[in-house]
C-alpha cells in the first residue's frame, strides 16, 4: 500500500486508536505499584559488604579444590547450617533462603549478572583478596524483608590459594553472615577429615583383628602335625602372618600418634567492623500516576495502530488501478470517485438528477470506455462498414421494424464491429455498487438518445423499483420460459429518465432456476425493444446467477469497491468469468478516491448475507454522535403512468401510483 493508504486506513478506523489508548491508560491505572512499594523502590540504600578470608593451611599436602569448597559454601547442608546457626545465636528471628545460582566451570549462573558485577567490585576493593570469577550467590531475608537481606558469594582462587567469602548487607549483618558461613565451611572440612581418620583406624584395627584369628587357628594345627614336611609348612604360614600382624600394629601406632590430617583451608582474616567496605546503591526512578498512565496510553496506541496495520495488510483489498489490474489480470475500464451523500438521497440517480455533478462525469467516462473499449474486444467480430444488424427498435406500441443501425452509440453512426446489445454488470460481493452503477450507467447512455432496458436479474433483493421509485408489480415473474418481445414490452415500466425502461425482478421467493431461465429470455427478447439491455446481477461470488447470465449477453463488467472488495475476490471472479469463457470488457473501481474529502457512495448491502447499506466511512462524525438529529427530506416524485401493453392486451385506465415508502428504513438495501 502507499502511504496515502495508510492515512485513510487511520481516517476510517481512528476509533480504534483511540479505544487502544484508552485500554492502555486504564491499565496502567490499575496496576500501578502501592505507595510503599514506590517508596522502597525510590528510597537510595547503603550496603555493608564483609569478607572473610581463607587460605590454604601450610600443613596440608596435595592439592586443596577451592572450586568445589567455594559451591558448598552457598550450595548444600553449609548455608542450610550456618542460617540455623545465625537464627539460633545470633538472630532470634525468621530466616529464609532464595535459591543458591547454580554453576558451571565457566561460572555461569541465575544470579551471573549479580555474580559479575560483585565480582567486579571485589577487584577494586582493596579489602578483597584478586580472585578470579565467582561461583554463585545466595541470598538470605531476615524476618521476611527485602530491605533487611544479606546476600552471601564464594569467590575462589587457586593461583594464590585464597577464598574469600563476602556478604553484603546491613552494618551489623553482613560480618557476622560472612563468619558464619566461613566457620560452618572450616567445621565442614574438620568433619571430614576427622572422618577419614577414624575410617584408617577402624580398617587398620579390623585388618590386625582378622590376623590374629588366623593367627590363633595356625597355632592349633601346628599343635595336632605329627607329619615334619607339614608342621614345617604350618609355621613358615604363621611367621607370615606374624609378620603381618607386627605391620599393622606400628601402622596403628603411627596413626594415634599422628592424629588427623589438618583441615585443607584456614582463616587468613575474618569479616569485622573494621574491614567493611561500604557499597552505595542510588535509588531508582518511579514515574508519577501521570505520567504512567501517558506511557501505558502510549504503549495502547501504538499496539492498536499495529494491529490495524497488519489486519489491513491481511486483508488485502483493492484500492488503486495497479493493484487491481494485478488482481483481475485485465484493464480498468474506469473509476467511479467516492461522493458523500445524504441519507434521503441515496436512491437517486445522481446522472439524471443532477447532470453536472462529478458522479454524473465519471459515469459518462464509464460510458465512452465501454464503447471504446467493445469496439476493440477480441471477442468483438468486425463486420463490414455501414451493415445493420436487423434488430428493431422498440417504439411502445411493440414493433419490431429494423433501423440499421450500425452502433449503439445513435442513429446513422456507422462503426466497425458489431455494436453492443446486452451488458452485464456483476461484482464479487455484495455492497460493491452494482444497482445504483446500473441505474447511472443507462441514464448517460439515455443521454446519446439510445434507448435503455434494465433488467433487474438480482430476484434475491431487488433494488431498482426503488431507485427507479416504480412498484413491483408487474414484473418478470408474470412471464414464462417462451417469452416473445410483446410479453415483454407488457412487463416494462417507464422511469423518470427519458428512454430508460425497467423490467422489474421476480418475486424473492421465485423458484432460483426458472427466475433465471426467465431473465435470460427477456434479454433477448429487449434486444428488439431497446438498443442496450444492461443487466443487475447478484454477486458473482455468493450465486451462480451471474454466471449463467454472463454467458447470455455480449460483454460483462466487473465492479470493485476501494476499500472493500478484497484483492482474492477480484482474482476468484477474473478465473471464474475466464474459465466461463465468458467476454469481459474490464473491471469498474467504484468509490475511487482521488483526494476528495467524503465518504462512500451509500452502496446498497445485499439480501441474506449480513451486512448494512453502507460503509461506516460514510457516516459524519456529527451523525454518530447525535444520531437523532434527522437528514433532510426526500422530495417526492410524481406518478407516472405505467407503459401501454402490448398490441392486443387491455390498457389500465387509471394511473399507478409509486410503491408505498415502508414504515422504517431497511438497512439491507
């Protein structure tokens, strides 16, 4: 779409704008953070950080896993024993844990960015040993609070054999969380090795157990040997284990007198008043009712305009000559501009009623295109200079006396091709223009002298008896399948156009395939009674009524509301009327706007397919919002006298009079 789309798009459907800005102010409104919420969240903060320093304790031989020491300070029984130890000493009060970050040997965890950033503050603090990136954090609330937490990070470092253990919080918290942590890790490593020692103990003790049951059993076979060879074997058996049984007892003894081996870490320094380091968190910002709500309406508008673009988009509809063209695969013939109407006025034919108006021009260029346009048609058989046709003009009293005419266009014009007779008019769906298109179509054909019938085919909701203002009756459902010139010309109805005639529809609850068996056969019959049949048809798309009609005339236009018929309609109807094989001059935009400020036509919606009389483009904003306020009152038309019937049939006395005006407006129409 061009931008010029865009601009209209937001003309006609500006309401949802303003209905998304709405939504987003209300619920701005309605979730906006409590008073002491904003409070806390503005309110700047001092936090304490406290490192207790470990390192690795001369004593012990091999290598110490501070990776692994550094993820059980925060992950694990350690934290769960130090917050009991705190809460029992030191806190009497309620202590809960957020979950520990979990690690990887890179040091990525949930908590990575606060990891990071402690990290880089611990480098630039000279209380805290250089360690390389941490393992995690841990946070823990006292009594429940936000604002009374201490948070607690394992930060190792192999390559000068430190961890230093940091919490951060209030004056009086923070040393004493990093003390805690760091001795219940001492006490854990302690356990440890006390266990690994009383495990050797009891493996050495057990072992020399066991070599002196073999020992006793050897002693009681040597006693029974009588055999020397065996007696010799038994004892070199019992010196072994001797020998054994000697190991195990200095082994045991070496053990008691070692002791357990030392804990792998010791304190270097713990976390004290005095080597706090202080940490100063600026409050933040928090917008006022206002200005919350402005943003919220700010982020409604902006979610709406979105979702009216892409509904747009998705919806594909024609408005511009290039992207019909595209559609259809075949010319546009002409525009119809859009023209704002009032309400009493929309079943006027502008062309007759107001002859300089700029719907009366553009259908006078509808008209010289089609002219142009069928004179050029493949489909158009050339014919030789000056030949007629044979057909005759109706004159009223049923005649059928050839003229020669030799072009539709007026009396003596002689052309190439054969002239055009009979044409259709049809649109993919409803409320695309096709009635009040047909009755502006014949009246600027009525203009050049030629005589029109419109046939009213659309049986399923006919509308020209009201724009012509002509009662129903009679109409086609009065004649048969066999219908000759003479039974039609009894059927037609003058109009208030000169040499403009209507054949009114058929009931709506006419049989659908015999209303249209009849229509095809009254028009070839008009053709001996008029020099241009046009044709109103129902949507192409929504009954298969065009569709038997288009193969019954000579050429079919094919109608599309801007803004309205969608770009897949147009490319159905285009195949469907080229797999027909039907001859189509080219396709009509009706409601074209070419910078003028109104609304649409007042096009006519359609019988059973759930839609109004027109687009809500063409309501005023003044109409919406006092809805009571009346439009101006239609004029009344005169009577007029119904055409004489045909030769050999009675002819009415009295005047008809025009159909009764119904007791409310009938938004179908």
């Amino acid at each position: 779409m061009r931008p010029l789309d865009y601009l209209r798009i937001l003309r006609r459907r500006w309401w949802i704008l303003v209905v998304g800005a709405l939504i987003g102010s209300l619920l701005a409104f309605a979730t906006r953070p409590s008073e002491s919420s904003v409070i806390r969240a503005t309110a700047p903060r001092v936090a304490f950080r406290a490192t207790h320093t470990l390192e690795t304790n001369d004593a012990t031989s091999g290598r110490v896993d501070f990776d692994r020491y550094a993820l059980e300070t925060i992950i694990g029984p350690i934290p769960d024993a130090a917050m009991k130890t705190l809460n029992a000493s030191t806190f009497p009060t309620t202590i809960t844990k957020q979950d520990a970050a979990s690690t990887s040997s890179s040091g990525s965890s949930s908590g990575g960015a606060n990891s990071q950033q402690r990290t880089q503050q611990n480098a630039s603090d000279p209380a805290v040993p250089k360690v390389r990136a941490g393992k995690g954090i841990i946070t823990i609330y006292f009594n429940g609070s936000i604002l009374n937490q201490a948070t607690v990070a394992a930060v190792p470092d192999p390559a000068t054999g430190a961890l230093a253990i940091s919490a951060t919080g209030g004056r009086d918290i923070a040393p004493k969380v990093a003390n805690a942590f760091a001795e219940e890790l001492l006490k854990s490593l302690e356990a440890r090795v006390q266990a690994r020692f009383q495990a050797s103990i009891k493996n050495t003790t057990g072992d020399r157990d066991i070599t002196e049951v073999q020992l006793a059993s050897i002693d009681s076979q040597i006693a029974f040997a009588t055999d020397p060879v065996q007696r010799a074997q038994l004892q070199s058996r019992r010196n072994t284990l001797q020998s054994k049984k000697d190991a195990l007892d200095q082994s045991l003894a070496s053990l008691n007198q070692a002791g357990p081996d030392p804990v792998p870490l010791k304190t270097l320094e713990p976390a004290t008043v005095t080597r706090e380091a202080i940490i100063r968190s600026a409050g933040g910002t928090a917008l006022d009712p206002n200005s919350r709500m402005i943003v919220g309406g700010g982020i409604g508008l902006f979610l709406a305009l979105a979702i009216l673009v892409i509904t747009e988009l998705l919806g594909a509809r024609i408005r511009d000559v290039a992207g019909t063209e595209s559609a259809a695969r075949m010319p546009v013939i002409a525009e119809i501009p859009v023209v704002k109407m009032d309400r009493a006025d929309r079943f006027q034919v502008a062309t007759s009623a107001e002859p300089a108006s700029l719907t009366a021009e553009a259908y006078r260029s509808l008209r010289t295109s089609l002219l142009a346009m069928w004179q050029r048609h493949p489909r158009n058989v050339a014919l030789s200079p000056g030949s007629g046709n044979g057909n005759g003009n109706g004159n009223g009293n049923g005649n059928g006396n050839g003229n020669g005419n030799g072009h539709v266009a007026g009396a003596g014009t002689v052309t190439r091709g054969r002239p055009l007779r009979t044409l259709l008019v049809t649109s993919p769906g409803p409320a695309e223009g096709k009635s009040i298109s047909v009755v502006n179509l014949a009246a600027a054909f009525a203009e050049t002298g030629v005589t029109v019938i419109v046939i009213d085919a659309d049986f399923r909701r006919p509308t020209q008896t009201r724009y012509f203002d002509r009662p129903r009756n009679p109409n086609l459902g009065d004649i048969d399948l066999s219908c000759e010139p003479e039974d039609l010309e009894a059927i037609l109805q003058e109009t208030e156009v000169p040499g403009v005639r209507l054949a009114a529809s058929a009931p709506t609850k006419s049989d659908p395939g015999h209303a249209i068996a009849v229509a095809k056969a009254a028009v070839a019959a008009a053709t001996q009674l008029a020099d241009l049949v046009i044709v109103d048809s129902p949507p192409i798309l929504l009954a298969n009524d065009a569709a038997d009609l288009a193969l019954g005339v000579d050429a079919s236009v094919l109608l599309a509301r801007s803004g309205w018929t969608r770009r897949s309609g147009i490319v159905s109807s285009a195949d469907l009327l080229r797999r027909l094989e039907a001859t189509v001059i080219g396709v009509v935009i009706v409601g074209a706007e070419h910078g003028v400020r109104a609304g649409y036509y007042g096009y006519y919606g359609y019988y059973g397919y759930g839609y109004g009389y027109a687009h809500p483009g063409e309501v005023s904003i003044l109409q919406r919002l006092m809805p009571w306020k009346a439009s101006r009152k239609p004029q009344p038309r005169p009577r007029v006298t119904t055409p004489g019937p045909a030769k050999g049939t009675s002819s009415p006395s009295a005047p008809v009079a025009p159909p009764a005006a119904p007791d409310t407006d009938d938004p179908w129409v």
